[in-house]
C-alpha cells in the first residue's frame, strides 16, 4: 500500500481506494472522496494515529505466531451461536502448501512497533476452462472432446483483524496477490466463499473486480459409529493411482476446473484411495484388465471418485454448541455403540477438533451412475470410522450424480459462491473466449487441495 504522510501530520492513502483521499488532523478528520466508496464511512482503525501499512511475503521463521493469532481472531462465526472453526496445526501455509505453486502475505503496520494485522494465501495451476468440439463426428460427447487448458490463481485465507477493517488492508492484499498471479502468467483469479458472508462478496465483487460465477454445494455426511451395508447391484474396485490418472484424463480431464496437474493430486500421501463402482456380475468385476481394457469396453452403468484424508491439513471444530446439544449428540453415539445392529444415525462428536473426509473428482456414465455413486460413497463412510467424522463432497448444482451423495441439511452449504476475475489482457484460447462469460456446465472438479 502506498501511504505517506505530510508535514501536517496528513496521512494519504492513495494506492488502497483508488482516487480517494482520507485526510484527518489529530481527533478532527476530514474525508474528501473523488468517487463512491462507502466503506470510507468506518477509519476507527487509524485513530491511534500515523499509521502506514506495509504488504509483504509471509516469512515462517518470524511470522507464524502473529500469522496464526490473526486467524484465530478472524474466525467466521456469530455470536452466541454455533460455529465452525478450523485449526491448521501450527502450518498457515497448510492449505496452500500442496498445489504446485503457492504464497502468502501479511500486512504489517510500520514503526518503531511492528504488528501483523492481516494474511492472504493464493496458489497457481492449470486447470480445464472448456473444451473444443471435434471436427469430425462424435456426436459431440465428452468423450470426443478435449480440453482447453488455462492458468488460474485461488485466492484463499484472506483474514484483516476487525480493529483494521474498511480501510483498504484487504484490497491491497488481494492486489498484491493478483500481481504475483500475473507474474506467474495466470489468465484468471477466482475465490470462493459462502453466500452469506457479505463482506467478503463486497470486497470482491465491488472492489475488486470479481464477478459471481460458479454456485455448488458442499455437502456434508456424518461419520456413524455402525457400519453402512453395500448395496448388492454394486461392486466397488479400488484403483492404483495409475489407474485413476488414466480413467480421469480419457472420461474427465474437460470437465471445469479439472487439474492438469492430477497425477499429483493422486500421488499426494493425502490421496487415500480411489474407488470405482461397477455392477455386480459385470466382467469388469470377473477379471481387471486395465484402465485401457476398462474404457474400452465399460459396463452400461459405472461411477468414480476418490478420497482425500482434509485432517493433514487441518482439522475443524463446531464451537458455540449448548450443553443440551452437546449432551443429545452424545447419546446418539453411545446409543449407536450399544446397538449398532439398529443402525441409529447418530452425531459424531465435533465439538472437539476432528478430521473430514473429501470426495473429489466424482464422475461416472450410465442410466445407474448415481446408484453407482452411493456404493463409493458408502466404501468411503465406512473407511472413515474412527479416522474422520464426516464426509464431504462439493458438486455443482446440476451435477447428475448428486443424488447419490448423501447428506446432513444442517451440516451442509447449500450454495457455496465462487466468484472469478480476467487478469489477461488477451484470451488464452480462442475456443473458449472469456471464461468469465461462459455458461456453467453440468459438473465442476474440485481440487481437493484448495479446501
């Protein structure tokens, strides 16, 4: 942020709002502003005084004490009610460490005393952004089709202290990492948050440039203490990442977002499994050829996804929870333990931090693909017991295997928003156009690794 201060004792901050200018002298301030910005209307956190505010690249040796209080005190939640919270485990590099190209920022004020007041973290890759049609015949399937391929930046974590609020601190970091992202050659910075978090909407949509994009659903399963029964029209095979890489790329690789990069997704110790349900009795369940044998001759009805352990990343808590709440989940676990042959749904204990299960790259053909959907996700349920509490997925609104996800309605986000911006000033392929204008398509893939 470009802030300087004259002989006065003015303080000018220029490079956060653009052409507006905040003049104060002492306990009188004066407010001149060139164009509408309502968020002038709060400054209580320059009324300590001079104050400049410098952006910056995170430096773990020196840093994650402060980095990690400014998450803790920026946690979403509502007082007096039930929240979620999340634990990085002593890493705020944690949630960007695995992509293949990563950095944080904290802003700092300047002085003689120096303090974090606020974190972004931002990651690079290339993802799918469409996909060309085939020349010649095909019908136009997916199977036919192939991808257009283009460089995005996420822009996750931002956290401002409340006392630092509304006066330019996020959008001068969000700016900041939108330069880093240029100068990684990114074409587009997306974000995304949940529906009612306004502040987060205003800054992006209003300030920055972003524009309302993408709208899934996450959905989020509870981990039972009894074990889920499979259904018997299903088998489900558990893949070698070789095997998955090969199915992902043939059958999934122009679905938006799909990662260029998924054979690291795969590799990565975080990958629990990858599980593929077919029919029962089908010959892919007699005998294994290969993933080539596979989608060369695959059974009418098949569906895939694969399993990423969130609790090496971080873990969550649901703080803010009555004693009545606390003490009526208990005995559903306890009354589960006691009979788990009644296959009570019972509540996991997340009132102390616990680890989440990930679906990702859900995907799959046939008129029984959601059937074959549920049996993966029943595998995954089962799997979890006594490592994770819950399952999660998100997919996008019209995604055809949704149906076979199950979920819990008030542990689940109906619609989670994701908002993009064009950084480039030329289209990076010129099938797609601007990405940015383009009509959803019926499924989304979601980097595990951005959670």
């Amino acid at each position: 942020m470009d802030e300087e201060y004259n002989g006065n004792g003015v303080l000018k901050l220029t490079s956060a709002f653009s052409n507006c200018l905040i003049q104060y002298h002492c306990k009188r301030r004066v407010i001149t502003v060139h164009e509408t910005v309502s968020q002038l209307e709060a400054v209580e956190g320059m009324e300590r005084g001079k104050m400049a505010i410098a952006v910056r690249e995170y430096d773990a040796k020196t840093d994650r004490s402060a980095a990690e209080a400014v998450d803790r005190m920026c946690e979403v939640g509502t007082s007096g009610k039930p929240s979620l919270c999340m634990d990085l485990l002593g890493d705020p590099l944690s949630r960007v460490r695995h992509s293949p190209a990563y950095l944080m920022l904290v802003a700092e004020t300047t002085g003689p005393v120096k303090e974090i007041v606020g974190v972004v973290r931002g990651s690079v890759k290339v993802i799918a952004c469409g996909r060309n049609n085939p020349r010649q015949g095909g019908g136009g399937t997916m199977k036919s089709r192939t991808p257009v391929y283009t460089k995005v930046g996420y822009v996750l974590g931002l956290r401002v202290l409340p006392s630092h609020r509304r006066i330019g601190v996020g959008l001068e970091l969000v700016s900041r990492m939108e330069d880093w992202f240029r100068e990684k050659g990114a074409d587009y910075a997306y974000m995304a948050t949940e529906k009612g978090n306004a502040a987060s909407l205003r800054l992006f949509t209003g300030r920055c440039g972003y524009t309302k994009f993408r709208t899934p659903s996450i959905l989020v399963h509870p981990v039972f203490a009894h074990r889920l029964p499979l259904p018997r029209c299903a088998v489900v095979l558990r893949l070698p990442p070789a095997y998955a890489e090969a199915i992902y790329r043939r059958r999934f690789s122009a679905t938006e977002f799909f990662p260029r990069d998924i054979d690291a997704v795969l590799a990565n110790p975080l990958s629990v499994a990858t599980l593929l349900a077919v029919p029962a009795g089908c010959a892919t369940v007699e005998r294994w050829s290969g993933a080539e044998a596979f989608l060369a001759a695959p059974p009418e009805s098949w569906a895939m996804a694969s399993v990423w352990d969130s609790g090496g990343v971080f873990q969550l808590e649901v703080r803010g929870a009555s004693r009545l709440r606390r003490a009526a989940a208990a005995a559903t676990r306890a009354a589960d333990r006691a009979a788990p042959w009644l296959r009570i749904p019972s509540v996991p204990d997340l009132f102390r931090p616990f680890r989440a299960w990930f679906l990702y790259g859900i995907g799959g053909e046939g008129p029984e693909a959601a059937a074959m959907a549920a049996a993966v996700w029943r595998v995954a349920h089962n799997g979890a017991m006594g490592v994770a509490a819950v399952v999660a997925a998100e997919v996008a609104e019209t995604e055809p295997l949704r149906q076979g996800i199950p979920r819990w309605r008030r542990l689940s986000v109906a619609e989670d928003v994701w908002c993009v911006k064009r950084l480039a000033e030329e289209y990076s392929d010129g099938a797609v156009g601007d990405w940015t204008k383009s009509a959803p398509g019926s499924s989304i893939f979601v980097d595990p690794r951005e959670l």
